[in-house]
C-alpha cells in the first residue's frame, strides 16, 4: 500500500516489481481488495505519453 499512498502514486510494473505478480492479478487487487474489500478510493490517471498510475487518495480529497 505504500506505493499507491505515495503522491505520483505507482504503476502496474511498479506494483508488479513489488509483488511478483502477473500485470492481470495486480490489476484485479486493485479493484477486489483495494476498492471493494477494503473501501478505498483509488485514483487511476494517464498524463500523455505517460503510463497510467493509480494512487489512493484520502476520502473527500481532491482526485485531480
């Protein structure tokens, strides 16, 4: 969870380096144990030419 707390968030391939895991079962954690199981708003965010990063962001903050 560290990775996602950080404020440039993580990637899959950071989150991949950090488990082990196939880029399909990171992405599944994300949404079945970060965002349902554990009610967290996660924030997924692609800037151009950039690779897509998800971070979690505290409740009633900003999701920019």
């Amino acid at each position: 969870m560290t990775l996602l707390a950080r404020p440039n968030g993580a990637t899959i391939k950071d989150l991949q380096s950090a488990t082990g895991w196939q880029p399909h079962s990171v992405r599944g954690f994300l949404a079945g144990a970060v965002k349902k199981k554990l009610g967290l708003t996660l924030v997924s965010s692609k800037a151009d030419g950039e690779v897509r990063r998800y971070r979690v962001v505290a409740a009633g903050a900003s999701k920019q």
